[in-house]
C-alpha cells in the first residue's frame, strides 16, 4: 500500500513532507473530511468527463475513412497535419485521464494520495494547465482546418468525412472544457495546501 | 485619488473591505513591502512585453498587403478569417495589457490598487486566464491557415505575404506566453489574497 511517504520529491521546504506514514495526510487537515470527500468526487466526475469526451473525439478521428463512405479517391485524415495533432493532443489527454481517474479513485477510498502531498497538488495543476492548453490548441488548429476543406471543393465531394470531422472538433473541445474545470479545481487544491503547507505564506 | 473603497463590488464577505480608505490595503499586509514592490516590477515587465508583442503582432497583420509587394491579385489578409480572428485577438489582448500596464505603474506609485482588493485579484487573474486562452487560438487557427497557405500556391505566387504572416504569428505566440507568465503571478496574488481574506480558508 502506498502512503504519502511513497514517492518522496527533493524540496527546500521539508516541513511539508509527513514524518511518519500513518500521520493524518496535510491536505484534509485542511478542509473537513467530508468537503474533501464531496470535492474528491467533484474532481472525479471532470476527470471521467474529460476521459469520455478526450476518448471519443480521438476515435472519431480515426474512424472517419472507415464509417464516412469510402472510395479509394476519398481523403484520408491523416493526410492532415492538424487532424494528427487532433488525435494525437486527445488520445494523450484520454491517457491522462485515465491515469487521474485511478489516482482519484485511489484518493477517495484509501483516504491518501498515491504520491506525497506536495508532489500530488503540484503536478496535478501543472498538467491539467499543460492538456488544457494542448486540448485548445489542437481544437483550433483542427476548426480552422475543417473550416479550409469547406471552402475547397473536399466536403462536397465527401460531406460525411466533414461532418465527422466536426463531431471529432466539438468533442474534442468538450473535453477541453472539463480539463479546464479540472484544472480551477486542482488550482483550488494547491491554494488549499500552500496555505498550510508553506513556511513563506504565513 | 482612488482608494480602496473607490469600486465596491456586491461581496458576500464583508470582512475583506477596508472600513476606512486609509487602511494599509490587505495585500500588503500579507507579503512584506519590499517584496511587494519586486513583485509588482515583475508584473509589469512581462504586462510590457505582453503589450508589446500583441501591439506588434495586430500591426504585422494589418499590414500585411501594405508591406508586401503589391499587385492587385494578391490576397488581403481580411479574406482570411484566420487572420482576421488573429489579428482582433491581438489588439484585444494589447488594449487589455495596456490598461493592466497604467494599473500597475498606478499600483508601484501610490502604493494601493485601483479597485478593491477583492476585485482587483481576481480580476487580474480571471482576464489573464481569458486572454492567454483567446490568444492561444488564435495563433494555432492561423498557424493552421499559413500550412495550409503553403501546400496550395499562394506563398509561391507573393512569398512575402507568407513571410510577414509568420512573423505575426510568432508574435502573437511570444504575446501569449507573456500573457501566460502574467496569469501564473497574478494567480500567485490570489492565493495570497486568499491566505488573508477568506475566512471560510482560516
């Protein structure tokens, strides 16, 4: 069983790390157990959401030659630059998250985090700011590329393959929205834990 | 002069208003003056840059089709609507640093910020978070357009065009990335606006 002492990260504040591993973890001392358990599961619906979305909008992008009505003369999407950076961006963020739903799950009914406090807060913010941004940019790299064929002569020659495309787009900003909320979320959290966990903010 | 009771907003915790304008302001309280002062120098070195970059991206696109050599079957950059949603991204995020800019050197000198506390944060902090989205977009939605310009012939035709569109592209980004440096500081000040202001934290 990992406790808070599991991965130990080189820090210069050492009055944040548990001396013992059966020491009441730092961050629910800070808020009430169960607030931190109705956050925990707030935390875990994003991440679900982001996985669900992340996951279907990269199958969508590779499915488009095989459900849009094929023809050998057909595009294929991944002749398209921005169409790989689409797939690419959401099948890492689906990875993620899948990875945070285990983390979560874990949090929530073991009561500690998988890695110590401080390292969990931190890279939990951090890549949710990361795969937000990733998630974005690859969605407005893919609409302008969608919105480019439709003024070409491509979706009137094949309009399945733009459509699908599109849904590919919109799931793949759906997803955006819940790593964002993800995101404030565990900004939340690393505001909740510097305020007890850091010597220069008190 | 505008204190910090110059704008109130609607605030269901009255604990964080100053009673008397000439209270010392509640940030200051919380991170000692000298550091206060470098912390605000920070800000504003990288709300200039952010200007600058922005200020000189929007100009780069706008003149695009004066710059380049001319010939009336060019294209103009407002055909693109790429360009066009780069270009209002740009001189909405150097209006908006402009201002951000006046705030801060105000906030250096007389010492107090130009709304209220409470308002004054988390407005930084929401805008900066917006703006860094915005401008993102659209440097990866024109990124996109000037690919997919080149595959077809028009940067054969007017190189020019191309190059001069690059260029505003990469400003825009360097733009984004001093927007993005300004989001983290000013979420740094609301954490320790928080640590100070909120009871429901304490």
């Amino acid at each position: 069983m990992v406790r808070n002492n599991g991965i130990e990260s080189p820090s210069p504040r050492p009055r944040i790390h548990q001396t013992h591993p059966h020491d009441t973890p730092l961050f629910q001392s800070t808020v009430s157990q169960s607030n931190l358990r109705r956050f925990n599961y707030w935390i875990l619906i994003f991440r679900l959401s982001a996985f669900c979305f992340s996951l279907s909008a990269s199958v969508f992008i590779l499915t488009i030659n095989a459900a849009a009505a094929y023809s050998p003369d057909s595009p294929r999407w991944y002749r398209f630059g921005a169409f790989r950076f689409v797939f690419a961006a959401n099948a890492i963020a689906a990875v993620y998250s899948f990875f945070q739903i285990g983390a979560s799950v874990w949090e929530i009914y073991s009561g500690c985090t998988l890695f110590s406090e401080y390292s969990q807060v931190w890279f939990d913010f951090g890549h949710d700011q990361v795969f937000a941004y990733l998630l974005l940019s690859a969605g407005s790299a893919g609409t302008e590329l969608a919105r480019q064929l439709r003024e070409v002569d491509t979706c009137r020659a094949n309009n399945a393959f733009c459509i699908q495309s599109d849904v590919a787009l919109a799931l793949g900003f759906a997803g955006f929205l819940s790593v964002l909320i993800s995101c404030l979320l565990s900004g939340f959290r690393v505001v909740c834990f510097i305020i007890k966990g850091s010597r220069f903010l008190h």
